[in-house]
C-alpha cells in the first residue's frame, strides 16, 4: 500500500525530518507522528486540542487512517 506524505507550511530540512512520520519499532503496524507546533500545547484532563502536524495524507480508495493516543 502507497501512503503519501506532503508537508503544508513553510519547514527547514531539519524540520522536515523531525516532522516526517516514522515506525519507531521493527513490526509496528503504524507511524508515530510530531506535533508541528512551535508553542508548547497544554490538554486539560479530558480535554480536546487540534494538534497541528505539519503533513497531509493521500490513501489509496478503500483504506482509512486513524489517529490514536
């Protein structure tokens, strides 16, 4: 399956980088992503927050991406 990623906003190579999801372990099913935000981001408890991660996601028809903690 093809998942491509595009950044939206304005990165250094570095940001980029840092920023790109990525499977931290050997057989994990999913990727880790990074919050894009240059200000620290504060949930209350049972709280709700828009986190900003810098990417856009296309998927193949038929497959879905979902966001988990």
């Amino acid at each position: 399956m093809l998942v491509n990623f595009k950044f939206v906003g304005n990165f250094s190579t570095e940001e980029k980088e840092f920023l790109f999801p990525k499977s931290q372990t050997i057989g994990a099913s999913g990727f880790d992503l990074a919050s894009a935000s240059r200000q620290e981001i504060e949930i209350p408890p049972h709280g709700r927050v828009l986190i900003p991660t810098g990417i856009s996601i296309s998927l193949p028809l038929g497959t879905e991406a979902q966001v988990r903690s």
